[in-house]
C-alpha cells in the first residue's frame, strides 16, 4: 500500500491545489509525524509538505506543517520553544521511556514520595522533589533515548535498539525555560508537569532522569504539545478535516513568517534585488533587529520576498529566498 501511495504521489496529475503557508494541526494519539505529513499530502494534494518537529505516536497536539514554499521555514520553525503537559509514571521503566515500550525494570517508589504525592501542594514542598524539580530545571545537557531518530555509527538509534543493541547515546545540549509540577497521585504514583523546552529536548528523558532524582524508575504516561513556537493548540485543527476545511486554515506564508520572525521591509529596490539574490544597500532594507538575526523580508505589497539578515554595516543578505507563491494574506 505504501508503494502505491507513493506512485500516486509522485503522478503527474498531482497538481498544487493548496497555498503556501502553515497548518497547525492537533496530532491525534497513534500516528507518528511522517504519517501526519504523508496524509496531508494526499489530501492537499501537495508535495511539498513538512513538519517543524516531530511528536512520537503516543503523544498528541500541535504539529506544525508547513506547505508549500513554506517548507523553506521549517529550519526557524523547528529550532523555537515548545511547551507541554506531560504525566510521568512512576516505579517502571520501559525501553522507549513512553507508555508503548517494553517494561524492563521495576523500582520501588521510596514511601516518603509516596505520601507526599498526596496532593500537589505538598508534593511541591517535599526537598527531595523540589530538588529533583530543581535540577532538571537547571539541566544544561541531557542524554537522548535510544529509541530516538538520533544517528549513531551511521544508523538511526532506534533502528539499532530495535535490533536489540545498546546504542551508546552521547548527551546533547539542551534548554529548559520552565518546569512546573500541576497535579500528582498516590495509586499508581505519578506526577505532572508543564514544561517549556528548546529543541532537541525529549520530555521521555525528563521522565527517565526526574524519576531517577526521586529515587525509582519512571515512563512518560502523557504527552501533550500545548505551543510550539508562536503556534498553540488554540489555532490547532483536526487531521480528520475536508481538503477544503483544511485549506481554509492555512495561515498564508508572509503571515506566519512575519509571526515566527522578525520583519524587516524592503524598499521595490531592495525587494528586487532580494528576489535575484543580490546584497541589499543599506538604505533599502529596514529592521529593528539586532545584526546577523534571521528576519522575514516583506515588500510594498506585504509579500515574503527572503529570510534575510543585516550585517553590522546595514547590508542585507538573503539566506533564503522565496517564490511567486509566497503572497501576503
């Protein structure tokens, strides 16, 4: 069935039907992203369609998709925070630190956490959980999961895990911006959390080491995508939408750069020599950014013309340049 939807997607009469721009899609329990991008492709009939970071099956809410030209801002998209709920189960470890892996090891929960897992407030003043709290707050580098799209030796470590290897995993820098425990339980022990991360962060390895910090095991029981960038889950549609509903909530490419980005405005001169790739004089290039920041380039008509920078003498450099799709909205 792949091969065929492959074949199809590849024939000639698939033709462009959508705008450019960016879907924020609520990304149902079940399917991975690549199934998400795969549907919407058929559906829009589209084949340039992406996401802006990737959300494992278990895990449901905001998927940004990127159509069209606006594949071309999937580097900014996918490199901005992300916030989540997430519920962490404690006393068992799994292989894929979610709910859908294997067990494979049991850890008593220490009693003193058990009560205070009684509510959340005591459980928020308990010094072995704030500490815990504390210094995942504080993490500057985090070892990733072996079940995890991550190369290792040449080969994506899940792939190797699935093989029943032990990928050794290198830790990578990360960011965390907020930690936050909202809710908790006895019976089965669990915790809550909101977080707001930097890329590369995986909230099943918060789930592993924040359970370590508390003296047992833990797996991810509940992921949820509330934002992503400057997109959250109140813009988010469903999957299960018409092409045309679908299309309808497209948030048109100058649009969602001039949201993901700063804004520079080019003048018709700049703008024309933005579109031929060419360096910008000073005086026709406009932003209130600092030099070197990536910004969305609009012309006269609110056009995406470029993701552009200025250098530190006022002359603009396209990074990356857009085509006639690119139209405001």
């Amino acid at each position: 069935m792949a091969g065929r939807f492959r074949e199809r997607l590849m024939n000639d009469d698939v033709v462009t039907r959508a705008p450019s721009g960016i879907l924020v899609i609520d990304k149902p329990r079940g399917p991975t992203s690549h199934d998400v991008v795969a549907r919407l492709r058929r559906v829009l009939r589209v084949r340039a369609v992406g996401h802006a970071g990737t959300l494992d099956p278990m895990a449901t809410g905001v998927l940004v998709v990127a159509v069209g030209e606006g594949t071309k801002l999937v580097p900014w998209l996918s490199s901005a925070a992300k916030a989540y709920e997430a519920a962490i189960g404690l006393g068992v470890e799994t292989d894929t630190l979610d709910a859908e892996g294997r067990e494979v090891r049991r850890a008593p929960v220490p009693p003193a956490i058990v009560d205070a897992l009684g509510d959340v407030t005591t459980a928020a003043s308990d010094p072995t959980v704030r500490a815990a709290l504390s210094c995942e707050l504080a993490r500057t580098s985090q070892v990733p999961p072996a079940y995890s799209a991550i190369r290792t030796d040449g080969v994506r470590a899940f792939v190797r895990a699935r093989r029943g290897e032990s990928p050794e995993m290198a830790a990578r820098p990360v960011v965390v911006a907020s930690l936050c425990l909202v809710a908790c339980q006895r019976e089965p022990p669990e915790i809550r959390i909101l977080a707001e991360v930097g890329k590369g962060y995986y909230v099943r390895s918060l789930a592993r080491d924040l359970a370590a910090a508390l003296g047992t095991a833990g797996h991810l029981t509940y992921l949820r995508r509330t934002r992503s960038g400057c997109f959250t889950l109140d813009e988010a549609t469903s999957l299960d939408r018409s092409a045309d509903d679908l299309v309808a909530r497209i948030v048109p490419l100058a649009r969602a750069a001039a949201r993901a980005l700063a804004v520079a405005r080019l003048t018709e001169a700049g703008a024309r020599d933005a579109r031929f790739g060419r360096v910008l004089a000073a005086d026709d290039v406009r932003t209130a950014s600092p030099p070197d920041a990536p910004c969305a380039w609009l012309d006269a008509d609110e056009a995406l013309v470029a993701v552009g920078r200025v250098d530190e003498d006022g002359r603009g450099h396209v990074i990356r340049g857009f085509g006639s799709d690119a139209q405001p909205g």
